[in-house]
C-alpha cells in the first residue's frame, strides 16, 4: 500500500502544534496533517486536570500574541480554561479538521534519494511528509520514580498526569511524592478533605504570593470592545515576567545580583509570614540560589503545613511496602493512597520524544548526547533537512511558552518565506551556524544563576544529564523575535 503524502507532518496537539499549523495555513500550506496520541487537543492542558491545576503566568500574558481571549475569569485562569482557549483557537483558526487523535508516532527517518520523512506510526501505517515539525513539548513524558517497593504497594496510586476524577480523598490517609509546581497547586487541595496527608519532599521550592484576582464582567466586556486595553494590559505583565526573568538568571551583574537575593527575601517573608515553626520553616527553605528551579506562586501551601493533619517528611524513603512507607530514619507512615507529583522524564524521554533519523542515518538523541544538547535557534539541527523541532534545547523562551511559540512562528514564517520565493523545497542548518549559535548561547548561560550561582542542590530540570542548562535561551523576548525575523538566510543551506 503506497503511504499517505503530506507537505507537511506535526507531532503534537497541544499549543505548539496548534500554532505551527496555524503559521503554515498562513504561508498558504493546506496539505498537512497534525497527529497526537491523545484523544483530544491541548496538550499538558487536556492530559493534565488534577485539583488545583492553573496557569502560574498571569493569562493576559499566557495567550497567543494574534489572539488575546476577553474571557478569562482570573488573572491566573484554571487548567479547564485554558483548555476551552486552545479549543476555540484550533476552532477558529480550521486547525482541528487537520488533527487525528488516538495516533501514536514510533519515530521518523529522512529518505535521502526521495527528499521526503518517512513517519512510522504505531499501528504500523507509514507516512511520508516533505516537512516534519515535531511539537511535543517539554512536559510530555511522566516520571515514576525509582523506588524500593513502589510496585507492591497495595492501595491507589496516581500520578498527576494521569488523575483520576473519581477519586475521592475524603477521609483518606495520603501521601504525595514531589514539591515541584505541581505539587503546590495540588498539596492545599488534597489537605481540604484528606483524613492525612504526608508530603514527601526531596527539595524545597521558593515559593512566593499570588497575586490573583478575578476580572470582572465589566473588565471582560471592554477587553472585548477594545482589544487595544488588553493588548496594554499585556504589555504591562510581559514587562514585569520579563523583569523577572532578568531577576532571576543574571548574576555577574552586581545590580541583579542584588535583585535575585531581594526575590528570594520575599519568599522568605512569605514563608516567615505563613509559618511560625522555626524547624518548619527551616526544612521548607530551599538552599540554592533563587531562579535554579523553577519558582512558583501560592497563598495557602506554606499556611497548609500548620495544619495538624498535613505532615511534611523531608527525611526520605527507604521504601515502600504494601501498606505504606518507610522511611529513611526507619519510621513508616501508614497510607491507603499515593500520589505521585513527580513531574517529568525531560531529557532522557524528551529530548526527542520520538526516535528522529536524519542525513547518513544521524540519530538524533544518540547525537545530541554525544555532542551536547544544542539547537540554532531552538528550532534547527544540521544533518536534519526539512525538520524544525519545536521543544529543542535552547527553545524555551522564559516562564511563557507562548513567547517561545511566537518567535518560533516567526522563524517558520522567514524559513518558509524564503524557501517560497525561490521556488526551493528543502532545507537544512549549515553546521557553522549552529555552532555559532551554541557558541553565543554557551556564552550568555555562563553569565547566568545556572554557572555562577549556587545551584548544585537545586535538582533543576533546567539542567541536562551532563550538568549544562541548555533548555531556556538566555535572552529577553524582544531580542528573540527579532532574531527570529531578520536571522541571515545563509545560516540555511536551501535548495
């Protein structure tokens, strides 16, 4: 049976794939097809609706920039809300009718003499695309732990990317595994009817207030009469994440050295504020430098540990056993239910998510951890014609992954442009601009929290197996764009 062909192949249904089909139904490209192995579109926001689940980017920020939503009911919207957001933009945008659901893609190889990918999906159908963008995301691979006993354990277990919605706490004995963001957004929620709840916790997180709020309806409906208000409304907490960012990964500067220890003096002031055990507090402050790990916003998880209920165990597992677990100061802790706020396998199962063969049968993982992780642009690597990957090392744009996708739509659309006017069909990074390009990023990380601070203890996913942090790309959105949009055509070999 002859494959399906598309002009194009994307992986991923959530927000990146959402805005990658969108830019080439732009550039007039209409024979594409948008594969996910979910049921559903959305991504982390359709697999991920544990109790508590919100944005931790205010949404006037988290949006595509081509599409400010007037309907958000607080400055920090719900998980269910920025679902319903990415259904009406792959609505309105005819997205959706490129999706199919319930497929699984295996892995991908470049056809050298055909100039085309050969995507092999699960079902064991093969697909051939003269374009493949993978879009699947930093946060797509879950992590079970590697824990003595963790399978015998006798009662329910749940990871938080895989909640159960039947599931009840009241009255249960729980405990949760993990003080990531998740977590935070989850720990006060199950505290509200869990009979007990122990927290288990390997590092402590910085922590500061939410400042959230609900719009009102009157809010709403002048966003909608003047988009330029919202648009204003953006500018302002864009510049404040911005900031923020600038706070908490410059360190050579004398100036935002100060402004990171002023961050972390105000999560301190909001842990004294919320806890009066000196013990407590001492056990939930984290000792790394502010910006190593991803920090969080929360009102209620530092006031939840004063509850006589909720216990925090810092100490560590030996194992697990049917019943419960043990302990590492030999103690147990008897359960009927674990919850697993564990978060993701980000480099060993992500980087890529799929297996992704390119020239002279170049494996991509196999590549990448043998000659570091790097990317031009956060999109591009040499040896891999006619592929853009969306979550690459060097791609993530700050705390907003719609930064990231804006630049990233602007970097197809230059590519895409260029490829149109000279009636050409493939391209490829030259390997001299990617090492330029990883040249200047290694050199911006180095004046960043990541080399110069105290982030030895942080167990950061923004770090590799190699101990570098080549996930985010050091630099304010603003420069990202324009680079994105005037970078030189010559860095690509087009053909």
């Amino acid at each position: 049976m002859t494959p399906e062909r598309f002009d194009a192949v994307i992986v991923g249904a959530g927000f990146g794939g959402i805005g990658a089909a969108i830019q080439l139904k732009r550039m007039g490209i209409e024979d594409f097809v948008l594969l996910d192995r979910e049921d559903d579109l959305g991504g982390t926001w359709y697999v991920n609706h544990y109790p508590g689940l919100a944005v931790d980017v205010p949404t006037t920020t988290y949006s595509y920039f081509f599409e400010p939503n007037p309907n958000w009911s607080r400055l920090f919207s719900t998980g269910d809300e920025i679902k319903q957001y990415a259904d009406d933009v792959a609505d309105k945008y005819g997205v959706r009718k490129h999706i199919r659901f319930n497929t699984t893609v295996e892995g991908a190889r470049w056809d050298e003499d055909a100039k085309v990918w050969r995507i092999a999906l699960a079902d064991g159908d093969t697909l051939t695309a003269l374009y493949l963008i993978t879009a699947t995301g930093f946060l797509s691979q879950p992590k079970t732990p590697e824990i003595a006993g963790i399978t015998d354990f006798a009662g329910k277990i749940i990871h938080t990317t895989d909640w159960d919605d039947s599931y009840d706490p009241q009255g249960r004995r729980v405990a949760i595994i993990g003080t990531g963001a998740t977590a935070v957004q989850l720990i006060p929620e199950l505290a509200k009817k869990a009979a007990d709840l122990t927290v288990y916790q390997r590092t402590p997180i910085w922590v500061v207030p939410k400042l959230d709020f609900r719009i009102s309806e009157r809010m709403k409906r002048m966003f909608a009469r003047v988009p330029l208000a919202q648009r204003a409304v953006r500018a302002v907490t864009d510049a404040i994440y911005e900031f923020f960012i600038y706070v908490g990964l410059h360190h050579r500067q004398f100036l935002f050295r100060r402004l990171n220890i002023g961050a972390s003096d105000v999560a301190k002031l909001h842990r004294f504020i919320s806890i009066r055990d000196p013990e407590l507090r001492r056990k939930l402050t984290p000792d790394y430098d502010f910006g190593c790990k991803r920090p969080t916003f929360s009102n209620s998880y530092y006031r939840i540990f004063t509850k006589p209920h909720v216990h925090l165990q810092a100490d560590g597992i030996d194992h697990v056993e049917p019943d419960g677990i043990v302990n590492n100061d030999g103690t147990k802790t008897v359960i009927d239910t674990l919850v697993l706020a564990t978060g993701f396998d980000l480099w060993e199962a992500n980087f890529p998510a799929i297996e992704v063969i390119g020239r002279e049968g170049r494996n991509l993982g196999k590549w990448w951890r043998e000659n570091r992780f790097q990317a031009y642009q956060g999109v591009s690597v040499p040896y891999f014609p006619n592929y853009l990957s969306l979550a690459s090392p060097y791609a993530f744009l700050g705390l907003n992954f719609f930064n990231t996708m804006e630049y990233q739509m602007r970097h197809m659309d230059r590519l895409f442009g260029e490829l149109k006017r000279r009636k050409a069909t493939t391209f490829e990074i030259t390997e001299d601009a990617n090492a330029r390009y990883l040249e200047r990023m290694t050199e911006l990380i180095g004046d960043s929290v990541f080399t110069v601070g105290n982030c030895a203890t942080a167990r950061s996913y923004y770090f590799n197996p190699q101990g570098e942090a080549t996930l985010l790309r050091p630099m304010p959105t603003r420069t990202a764009i324009k680079e994105a949009s005037k970078y030189p055509l010559t860095d690509y070999q087009i053909a």
